[in-house]
C-alpha cells in the first residue's frame, strides 16, 4: 500500500482530471477502502484544496476551481509532452508566444523532480530547430483571443481584412469558429454584407472595435468544419478544380496533401479521391503529378480531355529518338 503522502499526491493527481470521481472508483485507483478515501479528503481540505463532495448513487469528489495547486505532478510521459508542445508553440505561426512558451518551459522544469527535470533539460538543450524555408506570416496571440472570445459570447466582430492581391475592405462578421493547421488559423463567419459563410485567415484580420451587438448563433456551413474550411482555400477559391483519383492507400497520400493542398476521400484501401484547386489547369496537373502517385481524372471532362492532348503532345517529342533508335 502506497505511504500517505504518496497516497495524497496520487489522490490529488486523480483529482485534477476534472472529472467527478466516486468514493469507490477512488478506492480501487488507490488500493485503499473508501473510509481512507474520505479521510484522504478531509486531509487535502485542511491543507486548502477545495474538494467538493456529493451525497448519493451519483455523488462522488471533485477538485474545485481557482485553489493554488502544488507542483505539477506529471509522470515521465506528460513531462515529455509538455515540454515538446512548448518546443512546438514557439514555432507555431503563433507571434508573440515564442517568449512565453520559452518561460512556461523554465518554470516547468522548476517545479519538476530532478529525474524528470534532467529529461526535459536534454531534449531542449539537445534538440535544434530546423526552419522551415518558407515561413507565413505570424497571427497575433492578442487577435486570437480576442477571436475566439468573440465566438464563445456570440458577439459580433467588425474588421479589415486584406485579402490575397492586397486590397482590403471592412467586415461585419459573426464569428463562428477558428480552426486551425499547420502555421495557419482561420476564422469562419457569417458575413453580414455578403449574406453568406466566409473563410478570413487571422493574419490578415486588423480588428477594428468596438464589437458587437450579441448574435444568435446560425446553423454552421458543415458538421466538419476543417473539412469545410480546406476544401474552401485548396479548391472554391481557385478558377481551376479537379477531382483526381489517386491509386495509392489514403494513409500514404495523406503525408504529401496538407490541408491548403487538397482534401481527400478514400475509394478503398487502394487509392483515394482527391480534390483540389490551381490557378490555372496546367499548374493543377504539375501539383497532381508532383505528388508522385499513378492518378485518374475524374472531373472537369474538359481537363480529360486536356490530359489527353498532353500525352499526345509528349508522345510526339519522343517521336525522333524513337525513329533514330529504329533505324540504327
């Protein structure tokens, strides 16, 4: 059976879950009969953690908020995980969080036991960041909130935006929701002036309060939001769309398609549909092509039939080697 103090630690560690945990469940996590639970209980609250307790078949123990809780009590795993998220948020398209996370990462390793500080110390003194060539411009941390504060009361957000070419113009928007990728944050909204659901990348938002009034909520474009949103900027925005089928299992497609490249859908475990957009249909067939996968065109009829005066065009050019080699 675990010491007492141990058995503390491990009964609060349960406890910041935020979950209701029953007096039973808390028993049999700790090996230990229910009598002791409560008096494991009765100890926290004398040391100042607000753990509230209900009587009856659905009654059990929950840590409440807003207590001053000890130092963070994180297994090995945990102690990795965070201290790579940290690693991550500070080049995460984020701006204005890579002080802030760097900080939060020395403050954990402060509170940690020394075996787990010593793990977390060498994978931030033994890992170096690889930049990545082409680096989007940053979304301020204070927009973000300021965004995703506006979703959670319903309150109307009035902004600039600017959009690819640079021009800009002001927006109405009821905010929805911010979804995100890799380097990217999207805010999906309905817009008032144009009477529809848009897509704004948060990088481009200037917000312009004061906001408001409040809303009420409209039905959402799509139960999948991601899904709505990548198919909006790899596919609606462009002039030239496709759906290609690709002979190769989704899993393996899927590490080359992000998600402003293309949205996928499986056939069967073979091949994939995809679904994208380009500037023009020569750019979309080189992105189809990069990608270095058998393929099918399945729609526009137009660039089928556009493939097919390619491959004649390319069988062409081969033409001559073709007829010195059979003459040789």
């Amino acid at each position: 059976m675990l010491d007492t103090s141990a058995r503390l630690l491990r009964l609060l560690s349960l406890l910041q879950t935020h979950r209701d945990w029953s007096g039973s469940d808390l028993a049999q996590r700790l090996d230990v009969s229910p009598r002791t639970v409560r008096r494991d209980v009765d100890r926290l609250r004398e040391l100042g953690y607000p753990v509230h307790s209900t009587s009856g078949t659905a009654g059990g123990y929950q840590l409440g908020a807003g207590a001053q809780l000890p130092p963070l009590l994180l297994d090995d795993e945990e102690a990795v995980a965070v201290a790579v998220g940290l690693r991550g948020a500070a080049d995460g398209g984020v701006d204005g969080i890579r002080d802030a996370s760097a900080q939060a990462l020395v403050k954990l390793e402060q509170v940690l036991p020394h075996r787990l500080r010593r793990r977390v110390s060498a994978l931030s003194e033994f890992t170096v960041p690889m930049v990545a060539a082409r680096r989007g411009p940053a979304v301020d941390a204070g927009t973000l909130a300021e965004l995703a504060h506006a979703c959670r009361d319903h309150e109307r957000l009035r902004f600039r935006y600017e959009t690819h070419d640079g021009s800009s113009s002001r927006r109405v928007v009821e905010p929805h929701r911010l979804v995100t990728t890799h380097r990217r944050w999207y805010l999906v909204g309905w817009d008032l002036d144009r009477a529809d659901w848009r897509t704004y990348r948060a990088d481009r938002i200037t917000l312009t309060p004061p906001h408001g009034p409040r809303f009420e909520p409209r039905t959402p474009p799509a139960e999948d939001l991601a899904a709505w949103v990548s198919e909006g900027v790899s596919t609606r925005v462009y002039p030239a769309r496709a759906t290609v089928l690709l002979l190769a299992p989704m899993e393996q497609v899927a590490e080359r398609i992000s998600m402003s490249s293309g949205t996928l859908e499986p056939v069967d475990e073979h091949s994939c549909l995809l679904r994208t957009g380009a500037v023009s249909p020569d750019a979309l067939l080189v992105h189809v092509l990069m990608l270095g996968f058998d393929f099918q065109v399945r729609e526009p009829v137009e660039l089928v039939e556009y493939v097919g005066l390619l491959r004649d065009r390319l069988s062409r050019s081969l033409a001559p080697e073709a007829t010195g080699r059979e003459g040789r």
